[in-house]
C-alpha cells in the first residue's frame, strides 16, 4: 500500500503520457455506452483521475500547458471552419448576440453579487458578473464532429464569442488595474493602441506571410505547411497577450487569417482536425476536469450558497440571452438550444478572473469553490444540450429536402496520366466533392499495345497515391483501369457504367499545347459528352487563389445546364473564400442569376464589347495570384464560337503564371429557359429567299460586301443599317465553324427576320485576328420589336444548320441556289 502511495501522484513522463493517452481513448468509449457525449465523459475523467479523488495525475505544469494548447487549438479551429462568408452576410447575427449575451449575464450577475450575495463593492460585483458573460467553446468539437460548423447558430455563436470574452477581459483588467493602482488616460491610451496595431498588423501581414509560404515550401507531404500553421498559431496568442489581449483572442483571430487558405476538404484541415480531435483538446478538458473538487461542494453554508447562486445566474442569463435574440430573429427553437448548448459553458476565461482575483484578495475560496464547481455544471449541461440540439438540427435540415427531386448524381472521375499534376487535380475534385456518401473516382486508361503492361504499372502507382491522399481526408476512392484502343471508347464506357457528372482532366504547362490537349478524341467526346468537363493548368494551390476571373462568352447563359454549372463553380468559389470578378457581355442577366443562387455572393462584373481584345482587358484586370476560368460551349451548342476554342491556348501563353481552367458546362440538365422556350416551326431555310443567298461573290471585302447589301436593301437611313453593320463586323462576329462567320444585329429598319448568304472561295477580309479568313458570311437581321428569346431562336436554328453534316461543303459547291437545293436534296 505504502508502494502505491509513493507512486501516485505519477511523475515519471512517459507513464503520465501514457495514461492520458489511455484515458483519452476509454472516456469517449465509456461515454457513448452511457449516451453521454464525448466531451463530458473527459471532463469527468479528468475530475476522477485529479488530484482531488484518486490523486493518479496531477495538474503540473505539463498538463497545464497541454491544457492551454487545446484550449487555444479549440480557438484556432473555431475561426478556422468558420463560415466567412455567412458571417459577412449576416454579421449583424454575431454583433447582436454578442451583446445579449454579454450584458444580459453581467446584469443578472451584478443585481445576484450586490442582492444576493452581498458583494459591497460595485467593481467586484461586476468583475463576478464578467465571469458569467464570458465563455468557453468547451462543446465545439461535438458540431465539428457533427459536420455542422457552417450553420448559422455555430457562426453567430463563436462570432459572439469573441465579442463577450474580449469584453469580460477588458472588464478583468480595468478591475485588477483598479486594485493594484489608478486607471489613468495612460492606460486607456496604450491598450487601445496596442490592440489596433496587433490587430492592423495580424490582418494585413500574416495572409502575405502565409500566401508566401505555402508558395515557395509546400510539400506533397505537406509537414512543412502544419509546422508554419502552428507556428503562426501560438506566436499569434502570445503577441495577442502581450497587447492586453487574452491568447485566446489570437488564437481565434490566426483561424480567421488562415480561413481561406486551408479548405474545408483538404488535407492539411483534416490533419489539423485530427491532431487536435486526438491530441490537444482532450488534454484541455481533462485539465479543467482536474481542477474541480467536489468535496468542497458541502464545505459550509455560505459556500453553498455562492456555488448555488453562480450555477443558477450562469445557467439561466445564458439561456435568456440566446431565447432573447432567437425571438428577434426568428431562428428555430433547435438553434437557439444550441447557441445556450455552445454559450453556457464556463471554462478557460471564468478560471482565469476568478484565480487572479482570488490571488489579489478580491474573492474568498467560496468563491472559487464556485467557480469551479459551475465549470463542472456548465460544461456537463452544455455537453449535453450541445450535442442533442445539433442532432435535431442535423434532422431538421435533412426533413427539408426531398430527395426524390434530385435530378441528376453528384460523380467525379479524375483522369489520371502525369504524376507532376495528381496532386492538383486530386485537391481539385475534393473542393468540389459535396456528398461524402459518394467515391470519387479515378481513372486510368491504358491503350492497347506491345507497352500495355508497362503503362499499366505506372497507372496504378498513380492511383495508390492519388487514393491514399483522398483517403487521408476520410472520403472515399474508387480507382478505375480501362484497357482499349482509344481513349475516347475507354472513357465514354467509364462514364455511363459509373453514372458519372464531372470530369477532370489535367493540362501540364511545361509540354503540352492546346492543340495537343484536344486530340482528335478528346475533342470527339466532348461534342457527344453531357457531363460538366474541367480542364487544369495549376501552376499554385487553387485555395492560395484570392480571386477568380470568370469569362462568360455571349449566350452561353441560354444553354442546357448553365444554371447548374455555374451553381458548381460557385460552390468551389465559396470553398476558397475567393473573390469573383465576371467578364461578359450582358451583366444585368448574369447578376440576376448569380444572385439566384443560393448562398449568395458579392460578383463584379467587368463589361466588355470587343472579344478580340480579351487578352487586352486581362492584362489591364489580371494580377499574381489570380485563377482565371473560360466557360466554352460545346461545338454545335448556341454559344459555340471558333475563337472561343483557340482563346484558351493565348490566355495560357499570355498568364503562364496564373492558374487556368477551362469548363465545358452541363448539357443534360432539362429544365433551363431555354429548353423551355418554343421553337420555330418554320425551317430556317423559309427565311433565305433566292434573292438571299449570293454564290461565289467576286468581292473579298467586308466594307463593299455590306456596302452592297445595304443598297438592296428597301429602306429608309441606310446610312444607319451600314453603320451597324460594320459595328457587327468588327466586334462581335461569331466564328460558327472554320468556314463561316456570322454577324447579327438588330434593327428597327424591318419588320421580319431577314437572313443573307454570301460564299467566296478565297475567303472574305474581316481583319479580325487574321487566323482564319471565312469563306461563307451569314447576316441576320432582327426587328428590333421582337423578344429576346425569337432573337435567340434564330442563331440557335442558324448554330443548328450550319452543323448538319456536308452543309459547308454543299454551300461552298454550290454554283446558284437551284443547284444549292438539289445538292442538299441529294445529301
């Protein structure tokens, strides 16, 4: 007996390690066979293994500063998984919460120390109700565990957070500084300003510091990232204490900083989730489960009347402080349970103003017997409460979609073939990867010959990294090898055995050209494809990207399956937190449908008339750091241009250091307005009369060309038609193929669509950007009193004919329009 006693408490390192790590591992277990949460089985643990019971550990200063990294670590992690842009939004949620559960705490708590307790002096009284104002997110690992740290409730909540213990804290200070000496305009002069420098400087020289370091000394192994994290993590605390700050302030306001440069899904927030889940939390709630003794608890009646007294004001202001501003705000009984289940818990800053208090003199051991028996109560109900309340959410939000309306799967399918950009497009699909009851998948595809075997081999070393990343950010891999002839029969036959909706393809910089890129069939399947395709040139981590040069061509906006892309691609905006700046022609129209989706965000557009000039407008917009992405329609489609296909590869050249993507958008989604407007019954060939169409004009010249069409023309200021034209001409001719080019314009000249044809086999002279000279010219003609939607009709019919097969060649032959009919009669 007398050997066991000389054993505990337990100072040898190894064994005090090793019997935490034990109890880190068993509590949890134990806890959820008594369907209790995780959290409350630790504190217990803690109380029981204490000094204050079995006396088997001891809060030393080892565990002690175990304890203070877990306790910042949950700070960290609490900004970090924060919704930025919910907060943003709706940052009138964390200001007004804030307030409610400050004040209504320290009123309550100021009426019980003077009323109840009969604290005489009316600084102290409020430096006790400052202890029920402040709190700490002992329970926020339960809704990180429960995936639900972008709700609303949580943002609101750990935004308030912050707002009620830098408060309480400020409170503790004036109070000390009143105990120990004058508070003069000194004072006041030198916090205020320490805290705005700290504060200026952490915002504006850490995200550099941060950017420029994932830059030049990421790793695929990415240890190197981790360290700086924690690095930035704890000289951020200290600096934060030196001002007059508590370190939890900057601990929260690190996971701010670095909130857009890790990613929800990436694997360096999963190691940070999982190193603090496993390491650093538990040891925080075990110290503070150390600290609380409950045989003080019937010490005498006085002491019995403070703990009593504390555990009620902190029990109940919190609950009136979130009832209280759910009412104003019309959130959900379930959320404003768990914004008390979150907020009543008293740990880190109640301890830290009642043990300096205590040590000044200021409150008697009944009061910090209180004290710590209320952590004890507030974190057992906030345990509880928290982790009920946010299943019933969970529930609640499912109850809310009817999955039977789902319309299509959420499948991705990365191409696999150079090890250089795995990893990018790897990081790529899991920003994009939403439903985690879904694999992504991985494709490798052989062709068939005498090296099968060989590339085979290379194949599948590339599909276990690739798989053994995915997985250490718990999702699901599902690698797929296609041997075939060709890599188009390989991939469409991957496709539609596994249902699949995104594609990702890779677009190595350093030896590949576009024209590489789209072999003969590639580019065939993206024609027949429906899926949503990406193509990736990464030259640095897509979340170190702060904004997103988006262009969307003209009347790609109209297509199938826009809504749903763009809906897409403002999820993966959202994911990096990044800035998004649009190029396009018609602003109003897409900011309507920006805004549409849901949740929103904040888009600038940047209007441009002339396309040739797009390389123009991106030197004048673009800046390092930038991802610029080009929607392109498919071949055939209504947006579809020529020189949209050839822009990709000047971009590219032009920004070599920018990260650039190109997205082919749905096509099989039905219910879009376009699909829905009707179409025209008349063919489009009733609209081309024989005086229309002109075989083999002997003038190459766009000037005379229109010149000529506009003096046949039977109308008033012709003058004005030319001019309109040859505004056309220049700026917005569309490329429909390598051979025709279409210029469209509308004009209150007529009164019906009017359509011509010109053909010269030489090509016609439209000094655009000399790659092709067309050899068949389309003009269209639209009364300006017509919808919108008839306008648009028409190309798509125009956009649609000239794909008929032989077409072009038909039109090119063609001697007069007699011999036109019969050769398409013919074909």
């Amino acid at each position: 007996m007398v050997m066991f006693q000389n054993m505990f408490p337990v100072h040898n390192p190894v064994l005090i390690f090793a019997i935490v790590m034990l109890i880190v591992l068993i509590a949890p277990i134990i806890s959820r066979f008594l369907k209790m949460p995780d959290i409350v089985g630790l504190l217990i643990a803690g109380t029981i293994f204490g000094s204050h019971i079995l006396h088997i550990l001891e809060r030393d200063q080892a565990i002690e500063l175990l304890g203070t990294i877990g306790l910042l670590y949950i700070m960290f992690q609490a900004g970090l998984e924060i919704d930025l842009q919910q907060v943003k939004k709706n940052k009138h949620y964390s200001l007004l919460y804030g307030f409610f559960t400050f004040i209504i705490p320290l009123v309550l708590g100021v009426i019980a120390g003077l009323y109840i307790l009969g604290i005489e002096n009316l600084a102290y009284s409020i430096l006790l109700a400052s202890m029920f104002s402040s709190h700490t997110l002992i329970s926020y690992p339960i809704v990180s565990r429960l995936g639900i740290t972008k709700h609303r409730a949580v943002n609101t909540t750990i935004s308030g957070t912050i707002i009620t213990d830098v408060l309480a804290m400020i409170i503790l200070a004036i109070v000390i500084r009143m105990r120990v000496g004058e508070i003069t305009y000194i004072f006041w002069l030198k916090f205020f300003l320490f805290c705005v420098v700290y504060v200026v400087l952490s915002f504006k020289f850490l995200p550099k510091l941060s950017t420029w370091f994932f830059r030049k000394f990421s790793t695929e192994l990415g240890v190197e990232e981790y360290v700086f994290v924690l690095a930035m993590l704890f000289s951020s605390a200290f600096v934060s204490h030196l001002v007059g700050l508590e370190p939890i302030v900057g601990a929260f306001f690190t996971g701010i900083i670095l909130n857009s440069l890790i990613p929800e899904n990436s694997v360096l927030m999963h190691r940070i989730q999982f190193i603090g889940n496993a390491l650093f939390i538990p040891f925080f709630l075990l110290s503070v489960g150390m600290i609380i003794n409950p045989k003080l608890i019937f010490s005498d009646a006085h002491t019995i009347k403070v703990i009593v007294t504390m555990i009620i004001v902190a029990i109940i202001s919190k609950y009136f402080a979130a009832d209280i501003f759910v009412r104003i705000m019309k959130f959900s009984r379930n959320e404003c349970n768990l914004m008390y289940g979150l907020s009543v818990n008293q740990a880190a800053a109640t301890l830290a103003a009642i043990l300096v208090s205590y040590k000044l003199g200021i409150f008697t051991e009944a009061y910090l017997t209180g004290a710590i028996i209320m952590i004890l109560v507030t974190c057992l109900i906030g345990g509880y409460v928290t982790d009920w309340s946010a299943r019933k959410i969970i529930i609640e939000e499912k109850n809310k979609f009817c999955f039977k309306e789902q319309k299509y799967l959420d499948r991705i399918l990365v191409t696999l073939k150079n090890p250089n950009t795995m990893n990018n497009l790897v990081h790529f699909a899991m920003l994009l990867h939403k439903n985690n009851n879904e694999s992504i998948y991985l494709a490798n595809i052989v062709i068939d010959g005498p090296d099968v075997e060989q590339n085979l081999i290379k194949g599948e070393n590339l599909l276990t990294k690739a798989v053994i990343r995915i997985n250490s950010v718990k999702k699901n891999a599902l690698p797929l090898t296609a041997i075939d002839i060709n890599v188009k029969n390989a991939l469409v036959k991957m496709i539609r055995e596994n249902r699949i909706t995104k594609v990702i393809f890779g677009w190595s910089s350093e030896k590949s050209s576009y024209q590489q890129l789209y072999k003969d069939e590639i580019k065939s399947y993206i024609i027949q494809s429906n899926e949503m395709i990406f193509f990736l040139r990464i030259v640095e981590q897509i979340n170190l990207t702060k904004r997103i040069i988006l262009i969307i061509p003209p009347l790609i906006h109209k297509q199938n399956g826009f809504i749903e892309s763009l809906n897409e691609l403002k999820a993966l905006i959202l994911a990096i937190n990044a800035e998004l700046l649009v190029i396009c022609e018609t602003e109003n129209e897409l900011l309507e449908l920006i805004n549409n989706i849901k949740p929103k965000m904040n888009a600038k557009f940047f209007k441009i008339t002339s396309w040739k000039k797009i390389i123009d407008v991106l030197n004048e917009i673009v800046i390092p750091g930038d991802t610029i992405i080009q929607m392109i329609a498919r071949q055939g489609k209504l947006a579809w241009r020529s020189s949209f296909d050839r822009m990709p590869e000047n971009i590219a050249k032009k920004f070599k250091n920018n990260n650039f993507i190109m997205i082919y958008p749905y096509s099989n989604i039905s219910e879009i307005e376009y699909e829905e407007i009707k179409k025209f019954e008349v063919p489009l060939l009733n609209f081309i009369t024989r005086q229309n169409i002109c075989f083999n004009y002997d003038k190459n010249d766009i000037l005379e060309l229109l010149n000529d069409l506009v003096l046949n023309i039977q109308i008033e200021n012709k003058k004005e038609l030319l001019r309109k034209l040859i505004s056309a001409a220049r700026d917005i001719p569309i490329e429909l193929n390598e051979y025709i080019v279409l210029i469209h314009i509308h004009t209150n000249k007529i009164e019906n669509f009017q359509i011509y044809i010109y053909t010269n086999q030489v090509g016609f002279d439209l000094s655009l950007d000399n790659v092709i000279k067309p050899k068949i010219l389309i003009i269209l003609l639209s009364p300006e009193n017509v919808k919108a939607e008839s306008h648009l009709n028409m190309l798509a019919e125009i956009s649609k004919t000239v794909q008929i097969p032989k077409f072009t060649e038909v039109l090119l032959k063609s001697k007069n329009y007699d011999d036109f009919i019969e050769r398409l009669n013919n074909k």
